[in-house]
C-alpha cells in the first residue's frame, strides 16, 4: 500500500451535501418506486441507480472525484480499474471535463460494458479479474499512467455514492432498511454514511452472492478477510475475492450485517424486477431484492433495495429469464 494514503476516516454529512451540488450538472436523481407483490411480501422500495445516464451509481462518484481534482491532475490524464460500471463513471465524467482517461478493465467482463467505456472515449487496457483486484490494490498497473481515481476506497468517490443516501430518506422517510450489493464497499460506505448521519436507527444491510461473499466472512471473523473459493458468475459487479482492510475500516462502523444471496435467488429477483416493475437490471443490481425477499432484512416498515446498474448483455438477461420461466 502506498505510503502516502490519508488514514480512513468518516465521511462528514457536510461533504456528502456539498458532494451533492458538485454533480447536479451531471448525475441524476433517481425515482425511488414501491414494487408491487401483494400481501405475505415485505414493503419493498426500489431506488433505481440503474437510470444514470450510464445506467449505474457509479456515476456520482466519478462525477464528484473528477470535480475535486487539481488542474495539474487533470493534465495528467486520469485512469481507473474496473468490471464496468466504474470506467463508465469515470469515463463519463473525464469527458466531460475534457480529461483523457484510461481504464484497466477486466476482460471477461459484460460486452455491454466494454463497448459503453470505449464509446465513452476511454482508452481500454484488458486484464484478468485477479490482475484488477491486484492492482486495485497496488493502485498500479504496469504501462499506465495518470491521476489514479480508485473506484471505492476514494473519499470523494464514496461522498458522491453518498448523495444517493440522502434521496433514500428523503423520498422514504420512514425506512427501516436500506441494502446494498457490495464488491468494493464504496457504494454501502457512501449510502450508509448518509443514512445513519441522518438517521441513526436505519438498518444498513449488504447483500452478497454465496460465490463471493467475504464481506459476510470479515463480519463472522471481526476482521477483513479473503475469499479464495471465489467463482465467477454474472454477479460481476458484486463480490470480490476479498475485502481490502482500509475498506473493513470504512464498512464495520456502518454496516449491520450481510446477507447471503444464491445465484438462484438473484436470478429469480432479476425475474421479478423484469415481471412487476419492468426493470432490466444487472445481477449486482438484484443483490438487494433476492436478500429482501429471505425475509432477513425484518418486515416491519419499507426496505430499501439499490438497484446499483442495468449493464448487462441482453442475451445473457434472456437467458436468464428463460432459466427461471418455470
């Protein structure tokens, strides 16, 4: 780890409002609707981040990282590491900005995505998922150069995540819970800050896939801990092969649990989503749902879930729903 990282600390309700004005040109706010499943279900709200112009959340926090920078960052290009919906973020928001920018991407990832960050204007360097998370780690990446924005452990990433926390309770006062899928931790760091600044006894959940759950793992343990039986899945904007001690410092104080999702019970959540409220949404953005709907999030009063994304290939979204036609 770089000498030079600030130590973690909290992230201040006053940047999180300020987060907010600084990308009001750029991100969206999102409508926040009741999804419809009759008596015997929880009162489930969906917040729909699948609707930024880049179809994810990760919208604001570039929005915001890119702002902040200095003009001699901005000179320097900047570049990110990223499944997708991150390089899209940042690409987005350097273009605007007229910064070139540069994303490690991992190979394997959705062709939606990849073709999204290079028509974003984004130059692409394809690696392996574990040569990404190393070097999400390492902040480096041989032969790239620039201003690095990581995509979750970056306080004004996690500041602009956080602005979504603050349309939550303002839409949805009388929330009891609010989930969020988690891979790198940025977006529950940001949304839980919000929410337990503003409002203490809001349950923050995390929503994992079984195939990649080390954050469920790092609670159980008391510390961040690996994940070496990882598998890749279409869950890939969720689930990592472990969780980064900074990011254990940011999401142990905030956090009040995680609950482990199947790939079948996030399959039959994307279902749902397509079925009652005609959402199109990628497997990290079901993460949420499928954890609502075991009932471990509580039943009393409206549950929160973040549609964190909608990029996911069409045909692999088919076949999805032909998977669980039955």
């Amino acid at each position: 780890m770089p000498a030079t990282l600030a130590p973690v600390r909290p992230i201040a309700l006053a940047e999180i409002e300020a987060a907010r004005g600084r990308i009001a040109g750029t991100a969206i706010r999102t409508p926040l609707v009741k999804l419809e499943l009759g008596a015997g279900f929880p009162d489930i709200r969906l917040k729909l981040e699948n609707l930024q112009p880049i179809n994810a959340y990760k919208l604001r926090g570039a929005a915001n990282a890119v702002a902040l920078l200095s003009d001699e960052d901005r000179e320097k290009g900047v570049w990110t590491i990223s499944a997708g919906n991150a390089g899209q973020g940042v690409a987005f928001a350097a273009r605007k900005a007229g910064v070139p920018c540069t994303v490690v991407a991992i190979e394997t990832g959705p062709k939606a995505k990849l073709e999204r960050m290079r028509a974003l204007g984004a130059k692409l360097v394809l690696v392996s998922y574990e040569g990404a998370w190393n070097a999400l780690d390492d902040r480096a990446y041989p032969g790239v150069e620039g201003t690095f924005i990581h995509p979750f452990d970056d306080d004004a990433f996690i500041a602009g995540h956080a602005t979504m926390g603050l349309e939550i309770l303002e839409d949805c006062p009388d929330a009891a819970a609010v989930i969020c899928g988690v891979g790198g931790g940025g977006l529950i760091t940001g949304v839980g800050s919000a929410v337990k600044a503003v409002k203490p006894g809001v349950k923050v959940w995390a929503a994992e896939p079984d195939t990649a759950a080390p954050f469920a793992r790092s609670l159980a343990a008391g510390s961040a801990q690996k994940y070496p039986e990882w598998q890749a899945s279409f869950v890939d904007g969720a689930g990592g092969q472990s969780v980064f001690p900074r990011m254990w410092e940011r999401m142990a104080p905030i956090v009040d649990g995680s609950i482990v999702v199947t790939l079948d019970q996030t399959r039959r959540a994307m279902r749902l989503m397509a079925e009652k409220a005609r959402i199109i949404a990628e497997g990290a953005g079901c993460l949420p749902l499928a954890a609502a709907l075991t009932g471990k999030a509580g039943s009393e009063g409206p549950i929160v879930c973040v549609v964190s994304g909608g990029n996911i290939d069409i045909s692999t979204f088919s076949e999805i729903m032909a998977e669980t036609a039955n």
